[in-house]
C-alpha cells in the first residue's frame, strides 16, 4: 500500500469512531486514556489485534487490547487495579471504569511445548510481536493518538483481498500452537474471508495433532463457529480439511445414510443436517448444537430394507451427551441440547396434544430454540410449516393466560394423602397439571377430590398401578 492510500485508509480509520455505539465508544475512549498514560511515562503503547481489525472493517470490537514495551511491574504502578492473569507472559488485566483491559508486554516466544504455550518468553519490541501472532489480520497495531496504523505483517492488504493468512511460515505457526487450524477456520467464516492456500494446505498437514490442545480450547472454537454468522461454511472447511472426522466422527457417519424420499427429498441425513446449518445465522448455542445433532442417531438406528429409523431420537440423545461431555460442556447446556435432540420429534404431533401437555411444552426453556429447531428442519426436508404455524397461532392465543401458575398439587400433597413415592407421580402431577392448564381442575380442594377419585383411598402405591391414560401406550417408529 503505498503513503497516498496509507493517509486516506487512517484517515477513514479516524472518521469510523464516531459512527461506532455509543457504549463501545466509551470503551475505546478508556483504552485510549490508558495508552496516553502509558505514553506519559516514557513508554511505547498501542491498540492491538482484532479490535484494529474491526475498526479498519468498520465492525464495533468485541474488546480492546493494548500491546507495550512497559513490562509488568512498570504496569502495576502506573495503574490502580491490575490482575496480574500472567505475569510469565507478560500480560496484565487493567481495570478502569468498571471495564478489563488486557495489556500485554511486546514479547518474542521461545519454543512451544504443549502445543499451545511457548516454553519461555522475550521482552522485545512491536515489530517481533507483530512476527510471533497468527494471522495477518490480527497482528496490526494502532496508535490512538496520532491515530496511525502500524503494519508489520501485510495485514492491511489482506482485509482489502479479505484473506486468511498466517504470519510467515503457516507450518511454523500451526507447529507453534495447534489451535491456530480452527481459529483459521472461525476467523474465515466470522469475517466471510477465504483462507490463503499455503495456509490452508498447512492446516491439513496439521489436523491429525488437533488433539494435543484441551478438548475445552477446542470447544471454544467450536462454539465461536457454530454461533457465528456461517456456521454450514465452518463444518465444509472442517469437513474439506478432516478436522470434522477427526473431532466429531458421529457426524460425519451421516453421511451416505440414506432417508425416505417421501418426507426426506434433498437425501441422505449428512445432507439433511448440512441444509439446517444454512438456515442458521448467529444462533444460540443450544439451536445451534441441537440442529448439527438431531439426527445423529440415524446412522445406528436406520433400517436399510424399510429406510426407517427406530427410536432415532432417544439414541441421538444419548450420543449427544456422550460428546458434549467429551468436549466439557456444562450439565445445562448438555442437558437443553440433549432434551431438544430427544424431543425433536414430538412437534410432529401438536395438532393432537391435549391443550394442558401443548401449554406445559410452551413454557419449557428450551421452547422457542425447539420451535425454530422444527421449523428448519421442515424447510431442510418435506417443507411443510402447517405444525409450525399451528403453534405460532397457539402461541398469540395464550398470550394472555399464565402459563405458569402454581400447581394446585404437589408430591407431598400425594404422600399426605397416604400414597407411597413412586415413579409415576411425576404422570400424576403432570395429569393434574394438564387439567389445571384446561381449567378443569381450579382449586386445590378440586385437585385432591380428582386424585381420590381416579386413584382409590387406601393409600395404593401409584408406581404399581400407572395413570389411566399413559398405562398402556405403545412407542412408535419415528
């Protein structure tokens, strides 16, 4: 680039401040008041990474963080409250206003050996930690003050190409920090980028020692690409580079399992799940993990005589948490993915619930990641919405009811009543919950005169004798 187009890029640079959120530029405002303080003292001090990446793209950074040749003690003194996160590195949280800063010494790394951190660090200047980051895109520097950006790397050309490269040898990099391949991967599809082939090459050779880094750090990626802007582009660069069969093989024996063309025109499940990933565009993590797995019990389920698949759901279930648990997934988020993945199904049948057990479903946590879970997989296949649109309607026509009012009923109502603890009072109180919802049941008094009605005075133990409606219903192929 040369001075003419370097002059009117800061200049633009300069311009895009104040068009940014009024929150963010408070923000920026901070960081800059940092870096002057750090330039009062005699030091060299400069926004750095993605923040500058974005502010040259016109997006609004998620963080700021500020790169200078103070070293951690000079640091601490200068400001009040500083979090020492790692000192070895030569890295610092300033806090300010309320608001983390992470201020990093400028520092070359020695030899990595875990695949993930340098085994020793040295304190160095801009231009050697431009030389040590990942990508080009991410290894700019920006100097608030004299508003001008510094480029060590050649990072100001590819946002303009709106390339993906490593800085230097991509072997070398990747060898340094194994994580780099999906970051590649993320930042790609995060900013509509294609991946430089000396690159994307590397990133091949590299993918069979994906497994050295934590299964956490390879979680975060994951996460970052699947709720992102382009979660189906991540999953074909995974795919085209085999990190997909190498981290998540369930996923990929999806492919080739063939489906009934009557409800599943477009092909087999691999293609099913991939055209419910297009229709995704920053989805929540639970919607975002439920449609990649909600048919990952296919490929042990399916018949191939009859193109069916039994119990589908509750296997996929349990292979989902089997791999959000390999990936240390919180019990939350394990336990919403795996309920959508099982439950999938049931809004086949909604038109044919009873009015209490559809309002109880509504009012579920995870029901309006299911309700758009169904409806993508209905465009991804037969593209029928009318179950969709049933319950859109449903939806406004309980608006004004509550949904959730307290049950007239509990366990301990059962076991005061001399009923003994049992499996089957959750059916129990989900039967009299059910009526409540129907307004059949209006009172305490009713719902207790309903359960000595339907279930006897003499203390029977529900668990042996089951609900009247539930007893004896049979589970159907899905």
């Amino acid at each position: 680039m040369n001075k003419k187009e370097d002059k009117k890029q800061v200049k633009k640079l300069g311009r895009s401040f104040p068009s940014m959120e009024s929150r963010h530029s408070d923000v920026l405002n901070v960081a800059t008041d940092i870096v002057k303080k750090l330039h009062k003292a005699g030091f060299e001090a400069y926004l750095v990474g993605g923040c500058v990446r974005d502010m040259i793209m016109k997006r609004v950074p998620i963080d700021y963080d500020i790169a200078t040749n103070a070293k951690v003690e000079d640091i601490m003194k200068l400001f009040k409250k500083v979090v020492p996160v790692g000192v070895k590195f030569g890295v610092v949280l300033v806090i300010k206003e309320g608001i983390e800063f992470e201020v990093a010494t400028f520092r070359s790394d020695g030899e990595y050996f875990d695949g993930r951190h340098p085994r020793t660090v040295h304190f160095s200047s801009a231009q050697e930690d431009a030389q040590r980051r990942d990508f080009t895109v991410n290894g700019l520097f920006y100097d608030p003050i004299k508003k001008k950006i510094i480029d060590y790397v050649g990072g100001r050309d590819d946002i303009k190409k709106k390339v993906i490269r490593a800085i230097g040898d991509p072997q070398k990099r990747f060898s340094e920090d194994k994580l780099r391949i999906l970051r590649a991967i993320r930042f790609s599809t995060k900013l509509g980028f294609n991946i430089d082939k000396k690159t994307f090459d590397a990133i091949r050779n590299f993918v069979p020692a994906i497994t050295e880094v934590s299964y956490e750090r390879i979680r975060d990626e994951f996460v970052y690409m699947m709720r992102g802007p382009l979660p189906l582009r991540a999953l074909e660069l995974m795919d085209e580079v085999g990190l997909l069969e190498k981290l998540l093989p369930e996923v990929t024996a999806m492919k080739n399992v063939e489906q009934n063309p009557k409800f599943h025109p477009e092909g087999d499940v691999f293609v099913h799940t991939m055209l419910m990933m297009k229709e995704l565009k920053n989805p929540s993590l639970v919607l975002a993990f439920s449609a990649l797995f909600h048919d990952i019990g296919k490929p042990k389920t399916f018949d191939p005589e009859t193109l069916k698949t039994t119990y589908h759901s509750d296997v996929g279930a349990r292979i989902t948490e089997k791999i959000l648990k390999r990936f240390r997934f919180s019990n939350d988020d394990i336990e919403k993915v795996s309920w959508c993945v099982r439950n999938h199904m049931n809004f086949m049948h909604v038109k044919k619930m009873r009015i209490g057990k559809l309002k109880r479903m509504m009012t579920l946590d995870t029901f309006q990641d299911e309700l758009e879970l169904h409806r993508i997989d209905c465009l991804a296949s037969h593209g029928m919405l009318d179950n969709y649109e049933f319950l859109l309607q449903k939806q406004e026509e309980f608006k004004k009811e509550d949904l959730k009012p307290k049950p007239l009923i509990n366990g301990h109502d059962l076991i005061s009543l001399g009923f003994k603890p049992g499996p089957l009072f959750t059916e129990v109180l989900d039967e009299a919950r059910d009526l409540q919802l129907e307004h059949k049941l209006n009172s305490r008094k009713e719902a207790i005169e309903w359960v000595m009605k339907q279930y006897g005075k003499d203390g029977i133990n529900i668990s042996k004798r089951g609900v009247k409606k539930g007893k004896n219903k049979k589970r159907k192929r899905e």
